[in-house]
C-alpha cells in the first residue's frame, strides 16, 4: 500500500515525502516538473536513504495518470501539484482553472475507478474572506480575491461534494498559512522560479546579494510596526501536519477542513530583523506602496488541528530564519546549483 504524492518534488511537497518515508510510508510521486527540479527527488532519496516510484506525468492527463493507478497499489492521495501564483493567475486564469481543476478531477476519477478513498488536499488561508476577524477559525466565510483561491475554493467544494456522495471517502483539506524554512540539511528548500513573489524567497536572495534590496510592501497597515501581518509557519512542522492527517483519513470518513498555523502573527519587519539577527546578515529594505490585494493581517486559529490531529507548530520564528537561510546558502541557485 502507498501513498500517492503530486506535486511531491515542490516545496512542500519534497518535505512532507522525507516525513513521510521517515515515518515508514511507502510513497510514489507524480510530478509534471513545471515548477520544480528533479533534484529535488534525489535529495529526497539522499536524505532518507529510500527508493520509491517517481513519475514525470501530467496529472491532466488521464491516460498517463491511470498508469500509476495501474502499476502501483495506491491507498491515500496527498494532493499538492497545481500553480501557485497569485499574481499570474490574475494575468492566465485559464490556465489556473485548467491546470488546477483538472488535475484534481481527473484524480478523483481515478481514485474512485480504484476505489481510493482517502484524499489530503493543499487548501490555503487564501479561502478565508478577507476582512474575517483573526485569528481565523475552519467556520469563517470563504470567498477569494484572486484565481488561484478559486480554484482552492472550487476544489474544496468538488471534494466535499464528492466525500458526501461516497460515504467511505475520507477528506482532510489543510489550510495552510505562510510556510517558510527548510529541511535542517539544507538539502531541501523552496526554489521559486524568476524574482521571488513571496516574503521570505525575497529576503534570502537579498541578503545573498542576488537582489538588491526588499520593497517593504506598505508601512501604514494598522499593525503594530505598521506593515503587514501573517502567520508563519515551518515547513517541517507542516510536513508532519501531513502525516497526521493520512493517520486521521485512515480511520475516519466525511470531510474536515484543519488550518495549519502558528496562530501567532508577525510583521515584515519583525521578520526582517529575525533574519538579519538569528544569521547576522544584513537585508537592506526601501519602504514601498502596498501591494494591490493585500490585507493588514492574517494569522490562525490553530485549535482544531491539535483537536482533531493532535498537531500543533513546534518550530519557532528562529528556526524559520536560520534554515531559510541554510538552504539558500548552500543552494545559492537553489537546484540549479550542480549545473
Ligand atoms: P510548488 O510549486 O513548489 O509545488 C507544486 C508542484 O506541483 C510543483 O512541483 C509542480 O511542478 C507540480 N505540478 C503543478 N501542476 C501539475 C500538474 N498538472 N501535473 C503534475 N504536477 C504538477 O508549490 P508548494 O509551495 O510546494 O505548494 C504545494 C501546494 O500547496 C500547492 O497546491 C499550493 O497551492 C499549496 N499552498 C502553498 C502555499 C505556499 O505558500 N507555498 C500556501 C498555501 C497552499
Ligand atoms: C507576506 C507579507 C506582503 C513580498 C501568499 C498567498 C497565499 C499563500 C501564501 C498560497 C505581506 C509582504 C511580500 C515582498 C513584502 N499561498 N511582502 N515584500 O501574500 O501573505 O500569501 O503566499 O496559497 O495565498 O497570497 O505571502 O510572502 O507574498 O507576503 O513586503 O517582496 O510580506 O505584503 O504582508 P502572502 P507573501
């Protein structure tokens, strides 16, 4: 019996495999590789000494999505292969409509034509309307402002739909927060492609030198320093909140929505000067316009999760910072390194 990963050479993906295997799962992984590197198997492979299947495929793509269903006995699904980006989904909906939802179909086709039942889906905080008091608990109105938390959205109405008409279903949608940080080898780590969109990415390019200085997205927010507020979260810690949650699928039916946070919020700068102390670099920063889309603040109510899986974050801000920045230092062109 295995657990099938998409999008298992990704970010989070490669870290929750590690756990996984760790754990002793057997694991088999597709990934298109549309936004990730084959390295990332390897170290994964490296990093636990294991071997597992790994497929190049499309999840569009029925007919060679069957082929794993077919070669390999597959009894979970860890659902994380789709775009990402915020912003480019605003420029190229249809192809984070086709690309996200798709996907996500042609696996439930599959899952159900052999009779798979357990399902853990990457949600995001991005469901959660904006405007919803904080911290944010599983109950808050959902409603997106971007494509990209539509298809979250959609895909959590396709599979709650889908879990109420299979009563064996299992559906565990994990709402994740910001995650950041990286294995502790530093042989794993987050490798955007282009100019970094998010916070953290930015930082550590900065402070390699990559980039030249932090646009700090607004300072006028009603927070405490007055930029903005989100809740982040350690990669590591979320790897395991996915090991909880296929211990849970494995032994209860219907559908859960969990969010994985700290529950603690901490600014841009608080950040900034996390990183600059834990690493002793420097990060020069400009003070720059808010970034459209934006909110002043965003962080969890972790509860449920310790309720429900028995998780809760262990890792601290530090943590955080001190192995972002292994990671980018050691992989100063993230996998594209060894080239
Ligand atoms: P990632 O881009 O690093 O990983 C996603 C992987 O999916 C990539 O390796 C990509 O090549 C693969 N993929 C995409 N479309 C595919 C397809 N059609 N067929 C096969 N493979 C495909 O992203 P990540 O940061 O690891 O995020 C994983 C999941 O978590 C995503 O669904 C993302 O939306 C969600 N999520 C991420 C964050 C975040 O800030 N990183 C926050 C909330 C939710
Ligand atoms: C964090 C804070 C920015 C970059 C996004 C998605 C969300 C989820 C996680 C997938 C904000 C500020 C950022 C920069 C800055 N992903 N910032 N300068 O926007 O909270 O969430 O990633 O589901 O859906 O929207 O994350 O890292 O982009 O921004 O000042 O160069 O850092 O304004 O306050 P965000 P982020």
């Amino acid at each position: 019996m295995s657990i099938l990963v998409t999008g298992g050479a990704g970010y989070i993906g490669s870290h929750t495999c590690v756990k996984l295997l760790e754990t002793g799962y057997d694991i088999v992984v597709v990934d298109n590789l549309s936004n990730s590197n084959i390295k990332a198997i390897d170290r994964i492979k490296q990093l636990t000494g294991k071997d597992f299947p790994f497929y190049k495929y499309e999840l569009c793509d029925e007919a060679q999505t069957e082929k794993i269903f077919k070669e390999n006995d597959i009894n979970c699904v860890i659902h994380f292969a789709g775009l990402k980006a915020v912003g480019e989904s605003v420029e190229k909906p249809l192809e984070y409509y086709d690309n996200n939802i798709v996907s996500t179909l042609t696996l439930c086709k599959l899952m159900k034509k052999y009779d798979v039942k357990q399902i853990i889906f990457s949600s995001s905080a991005t469901v959660y309307k904006p405007g919803s008091p904080m911290p944010v608990s599983e109950t808050a109105e959902l409603a997106c402002t971007n494509p990209y938390g539509w298809t979250k959205y959609m895909i959590e109405r396709i599979l709650t739909d889908i879990a109420f008409a299979e009563k064996q279903w299992s559906v565990v949608l994990l709402r994740y927060f910001n995650p950041i940080g990286a294995h502790e080898s530093g042989l794993i780590g987050e490798d955007p492609t282009g100019i970094p969109n998010n916070l953290v990415p930015y930082i550590t390019q900065t402070a390699l030198g990559r980039l030249e200085k932090l646009s700090v997205f607004g300072n006028d927010y009603d927070t405490h320093d007055g930029t903005g507020v989100r809740d982040y979260i350690h990669v590591q810690d979320l790897a395991r909140g996915h090991v909880d949650a296929v211990r849970y699928a494995e032994s209860n039916t219907g559908t859960t929505a969990i969010n994985l946070g700290t529950g603690q919020g901490y600014s841009v700068l608080d950040i900034v000067n996390a990183f600059e102390k834990v690493n002793g670099v420097k990060v020069p920063y400009v003070i720059a316009p808010r970034r459209a889309g934006d909110v002043a603040t965003v962080y969890a109510n972790p509860t449920k999760a310790k309720e429900v899986l028995g998780w809760e974050a262990e890792k601290t801000l530090e943590d955080m910072c001190r192995d972002s920045w292994r990671w980018q230092k050691q992989n100063p062109k993230g996998y594209g390194t060894e080239e």
